[in-house]
C-alpha cells in the first residue's frame, strides 16, 4: 500500500514463493518501489512501515538493501 498525499494506490504481489526470508522482502520491496517511480516520479522520500515480523526487516542485510534501494530509485528511505 503506498499513499501520497491524496493518492492511495493499493497492489497485491502473488507468488508461489511461500518464503519469508531476506530474499524474498527485498524482491517484494523492489517491486513496489517499482511501481511507485512509475506512478509517482516526483516522490524524493519513502517511509516504510512493516506490518509482518521484525526479523524480516531487522538485519543487516536489509539496512544494506535500504542504502541501494535509495541509490537505485533516487529517494530517501526511512
């Protein structure tokens, strides 16, 4: 789910991955920032709020990914 200001834009990603791993977040996440350059190009800074387990966005090699997802897509992450 992504809002900005008054856009909601709303996108389920169906796999038959039933992992949960570092892996699979960070190809999930991919996708929404994907998505979200697409249809809001003018965005310079996401927040993101997890709504699963801590274990999926607590570890290091996560706080990596966060640094290349804000190198590849020009944004700030928090």
């Amino acid at each position: 789910m992504v809002w900005h200001r008054d856009t909601v834009i709303s996108k389920v990603i169906v796999s038959d991955s039933r992992e949960h791993d570092k892996n699979t977040v960070a190809t999930f996440t991919t996708k929404v920032f994907e998505v979200l350059r697409t249809m809001l190009p003018q965005v310079t800074a996401v927040n993101i709020w997890p709504d699963g387990p801590s274990s999926q966005f607590k570890n290091k090699f996560l706080f990596s990914f966060i640094n290349k997802l804000q190198h590849r897509f020009t944004v700030s992450v928090t």
